[in-house]
C-alpha cells in the first residue's frame, strides 16, 4: 500500500476504532491497493432517522433509530436490528462492517449492514415496542428489501419484532413478503434451528478449536459470560458434549459452581424468572467481572462489546476464547491475548453460525419450502466447520492470529468481488 496511514487508535472503547485497526492490519498483509482499501473501509449508506413514538402514558418521545450498509458487494446486506440504550452510529458502524466481514468469512452471498435503535427495551411495554418496530420499518421503507437489506435479531430484540417488522413491511407492498427479514417466528417462515443457531456455532468452532489444542472436552471447563440467546445455547450445546460449564453470567452477577451448572436447569430458571438469573440458587455468586478471569479452559464472551480490555486481558487464564458477542475482545487486548499465547475464535468466524441459518431462512422463503431442522444443522455445521479450517489454514500460512486470519479471508474474498465487479 501507498500513503496510507495506520489507522488511529484513541480510544479502545470506539468498535468502528477496533474494526478499522484490524482491517489495516489484515489489508497490508495482504498488500491490499489503496483504492480497494478506501472503498471498503467506508459504508456505503448510512441512514439515520428520528422517530416519534406515543408512550403508554400519552406522551410522545422521540427515539433515534439507525441503519448502515457497510457493503453490497458480495450480494444483499444482511444484519441484525439491535435495541439498547447504548446504540450510536459508530457502533452500528462497526456492527455494520463485521457483518461484512462474517458473510464472507462464512462464504455466504451478502454484503453487511446493521441497524439499532437507541432504547431501553427492557423499560418498555410491549405496545411501545411494536409502534417502534414498526415506526422504523416504515422509516427505513426504501431501504429493507429481499434483494436490498435483510434484516434479522440483534441484541434486544428477537422473533417478536421480526414478526411486527415482515408484517409492517408486507402491508407496504399489498402481499406477504416473508424473505424481508430473518429470525421470524416459525409460523411466519422462520427457519428452525435459527434460534440455536448462532450458540450452536459457538459450539461447532469451540470443539474445532479445541481438538487443535488437543483439549479433551469431557476433560475441560468453561465459562460463558452472558446467558442470552447466544451464551445459553453455546453454554447447553457445549455441556451436551461433555465441557463442564463452570460458571454463567447476565446483567445480574456472575453465577460459579466448579462441579458444573446445570445448563438446561438454568435457562428454564432465567425463562420464568423476568429472563434474569437473578436470585439463581444453584451456584454461588461472584462479581460479574470476575467471570472472565476464572482458571477455566474455555472462555465464551457472549454479550457485548469490549469486556476484554486492557484493563483485564493480562488476567485472562483460559487457553481459549471463543467469541459469541461481537466485538468482545478490544484491538489493544489482542496482543496481550496474543502474547499470552491463548488461542482466540474471532466473532466474525465463532458468531456466523446466526447469519448462516438467516441465510438458510431467506432461501427457504425464497422456495417457498422448508428443511428439517437435522438438514439445517447439518448443514450450518459444515459450513462452519470448513470455514475454521480455512482461517485456521490461513493463520498457519501467513503466521498471525486466527483474528487476523479471519479478516484476510473475508477482506481478500470482499476484494476479488470487487474487481471484478468494477467501479466507477
Ligand atoms: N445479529 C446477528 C449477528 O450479529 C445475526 C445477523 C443475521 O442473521 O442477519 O450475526
């Protein structure tokens, strides 16, 4: 590369600061041409829209609401919806260019966008949840298509919402049109094994990893931090074969029993307890940060962003991370990761098992049929499984972490479209 400069890196909390070092990283190694490395590291779109909402008590707020196309190149963008009151347009930025990055780290025909929109779900009726949903999908009319921008569940918000968004966009256009978005509940055309799917990724690329490792998994331990949708699953997926899970956590602490938790009896504990652990007796509680540092084999980070900083990454004792969230792991606590010698799935490989069953959902929309959920998982799995043994192949090749790795598969793919594609 010419003059380019190395990208900045102020602020380890900024993810679009974090996605952009390791996508320099990986561009110069690959001697990626200046202008390829300018047309992706800027998202094509980015569109930002406020949006009245009435509240159950009559009063009228305004929510902020975002979507970001990072790229169209390798088909459709496909990416999450996300509801939380920490949404900004950079973290939908860079939520927006690691879709990019995972669907064609996973070899599937879309590009990567992501939208969120800043608010507390969890304060929130379900009424004023579905004006919203359905507020924005009207907002973002021009945007969402099956052959434009697919949106799907981020963190927030689930089948529910996606069900109030096919419907909105449906009424739009006078007809049903399923395949505008994926992770719908199965009665409107979701796929099954889409609500494990992103978990029983976790899973596939954890046993992946660990038999490079030669960790024995009835031998080993984890601990899973965050027991949401993707941290339950991976967590029971991963008991079911044979990894002790030692310790979970959600908003409300840390939960450690070091003979195992019982998976199964913990998600049915959180599912009719408010969807929190809080209060959970089977297991002794520790300080929520505390999870991350546990003397355990594996560590599963599946929550948000930036849990493992500089401030902790020294501390972390597991011999392998395998990320659920996106964006767990902050670009200056991977060379202390690194140094340290712990093996790392990265998001955008260990977290493409969602969007690869998102996937499989659109086009079963598309033929208007529908798998079991064994062809599925079969063939999610393989997907999966052959994407870890290309980036770890590329990692051994080109001597960097499977981080890296994983970017230089999914930058050069990106990039080889693009060429042929052409520009203006
Ligand atoms: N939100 C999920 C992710 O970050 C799934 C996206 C999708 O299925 O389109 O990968």
């Amino acid at each position: 590369m010419g003059y380019i400069e190395p990208a900045p890196l102020k602020d380890e909390k900024n993810p679009f600061e974090a996605m952009m070092s390791r996508f320099h990283i990986a561009s110069q190694i690959l001697g990626l041409d200046d202008e390829v490395y300018n047309v992706l590291k800027s998202p094509a779109k980015q569109v930002i829209v406020s949006l009245p909402i009435t509240m159950d008590d009559g009063s009228i707020r305004v929510f902020d609401g975002y979507r970001v196309i990072h790229s169209n190149i390798l088909g459709p963008s496909k990416g999450g919806i996300r509801f939380d009151p920490g949404v900004n347009l950079d973290e939908v930025k860079a939520l927006a260019a690691w879709m990019t990055w995972k669907c064609a780290v996973v070899d599937i025909p879309y590009g990567g966008a992501k939208g969120g929109i800043q608010c507390n779900p969890r304060e929130m009726s379900s009424g004023e949840i579905e004006r919203l949903m359905r507020a924005f999908t009207l907002a973002m009319i021009e945007i969402f298509g099956p052959d434009r921008d697919i949106p799907a569940p981020d963190m927030g918000t689930g089948p529910r919402e996606m069900a109030w968004l096919m419907d909105e966009f449906s009424r739009t256009q006078g007809m049903t049109i399923n395949s505008v978005v994926t992770g719908k509940p199965l009665v409107l055309g979701g796929s099954l094994g889409r609500t494990e799917a992103t978990g029983r990724g976790v899973m596939v690329s954890a046993l992946a990893a660990m038999e490079k490792l030669r960790i024995n998994p009835y031998k080993s331990t984890c601990a899973v931090q965050g027991f949401g949708n993707v941290g339950s699953f991976a967590a029971l997926l991963l008991a079911e074969r044979g990894v002790k899970v030692v310790a979970v956590s959600d908003l409300s602490g840390a939960y450690f029993n070091e003979n195992g938790i019982d998976i199964q009896a913990a998600i049915d504990f959180r599912n009719g307890n408010n969807g929190t652990m809080d209060g959970y007796s089977g297991a002794e509680k520790i300080e929520g940060n505390d999870i991350l540092e546990l003397e355990v084999d594996v560590l599963v980070p599946a929550a948000t962003e930036d849990v493992i900083n500089s401030q902790n990454a020294e501390k972390i004792r597991a011999k392998l991370i395998v990320e659920g969230a996106n964006g767990p792991t902050s670009a200056k606590a991977d060379t202390i990761i690194n140094d340290k010698g712990i093996m790392v799935a990265p998001d955008i490989l260990a977290n493409a098992g969602g969007v690869t069953v998102s996937y499989f959902e659109w086009v079963q929309n598309r033929l208007g049929y529908k798998w079991t959920g064994e062809r599925v998982n079969r063939r999610s799995d393989r997907i999966m499984k052959d994407a870890f043994d290309n980036v770890y192949k590329t990692s051994q090749e080109y001597d960097v972490s499977m981080r890296i790795a994983a970017y230089i598969v999914a930058i050069d793919k990106v990039a080889k479209t693009y060429k042929f594609r052409g520009g203006y």
